[in-house]
C-alpha cells in the first residue's frame, strides 16, 4: 500500500461520522474519561464543518411557518 493510497483511505474515514461515532463508543466501552470522549465528539463536529457534511445538511432544511408568510 502506497503512501498515496493511505493518504485517500484516512481522507475518507476522516469525512464519515461513524469514525467518530465508532471512537466514542469504544472509548466508552473501555471506561475513558469523559473529556476524552466529548473531544472526540467536538472532533467529529469540526471534520463534519470541514468537509461539508453536517453544515450542508443543517443549514437546507427549511421552516414550514417562514414558507406560509
């Protein structure tokens, strides 16, 4: 495997929430502490910022009482 190609693959982890939806549950199960796990989440928030995943989604959702005026 290429550095190339290592590279692409942890470029595409790092899009997906359930990498960090996967760390903060494993860090759970083996009892880390909670700052640890509310990085990890705040970590999740930041990448999902970056890459678009969860600005996009939270920001086209539209108000049905702003549509009737």
């Amino acid at each position: 495997m290429t550095l190339k190609n290592i590279a692409r693959w942890a470029g595409r982890r790092l899009r997906e929430r359930s990498t960090y939806v996967g760390l903060a549950t494993v860090a759970i199960a083996v009892g880390a502490p909670a700052d640890v796990i509310e990085t990890i989440g705040k970590a999740g928030q930041v990448a999902a910022l970056i890459f678009g995943t969860g600005l996009a989604a939270a920001t086209t959702r539209t108000d049905p009482a702003i549509q009737d005026q």
